[in-house]
C-alpha cells in the first residue's frame, strides 16, 4: 500500500485530535480560570498535538508516493487542508526551506519513478 494514504488519515485523525483537546483547553479556561492546571495541561497536549502535526506533514511533504492515485490524494489533500482554511509547516517560506517547495520535489520525483517502472515493465 501507498504510505501516502496512511499519512493523510494519521494527519486527519491529529487534526481531530487537536479540535478535542482544544476545546478541552477552552473549557478549562472557563471552569478552572486560564491559570489552571486544569488549562495548562491542555495546553501542552495541544502543543504536543500540534508537534505530531507538524512532523506528519513534512513526512507527507517528503515521502514520495509510489502510486499516482497517491500522487492525486497528497496534492487533494494539500488544498483540502487549505481550502478549510488550514496551513503547512514554514508556508511562508520560500524556496528549499518551505513545505510546498518540498511537497512539489517529492511529488515530482515520485512522478519520475512511477514513469521509469512504467518504460521498464
């Protein structure tokens, strides 16, 4: 199977994560006071969540795919995620350093690849 698959629904399912313990958070602000121990233990598994975020989407950034249909689910994914208004990792950043700069490379090599199997076979 296509990496690619499992690293969109592991970072879907840390999106819902971060949603749940941010509510958490916003709770025990309200119940417990924004001091709470109550508030920042969930604001430290938010951060922790938004760490495992971070690292899913570098991994989806720079492994390539070894299937076009998974070619076609990063690159959906990749304007999904925007599209509700979501962002990648250094966005802002321009040039090699960047998620998207990167994302293209691993699609475009992974692009390469499948054509070679393709002429090999």
């Amino acid at each position: 199977m296509d990496l690619a698959f499992a690293l969109i629904a592991a970072h879907r399912a840390a999106e819902v994560a971060l949603c749940e313990v941010v509510d958490t958070q916003g709770e025990a602000e309200v119940k417990y006071g924004i001091r709470s121990d109550e508030a920042w233990e969930a604001r430290d598994r938010s951060g922790a969540i938004c760490g495992e975020l971070n690292a899913i989407a570098w991994k989806l950034a720079n492994t390539p795919t070894t299937t076009l249909a998974g070619i076609a689910a990063v690159l959906r994914f990749a304007n999904e995620v925007e599209d509700a208004g979501g962002d990648w990792p250094d966005t802002d950043t321009t040039g090699a350093e960047g998620w998207h700069y990167q994302h293209r490379a691993t699609m475009a090599a992974a692009l390469e690849a499948i054509a070679r199997q393709e002429v090999q076979s």
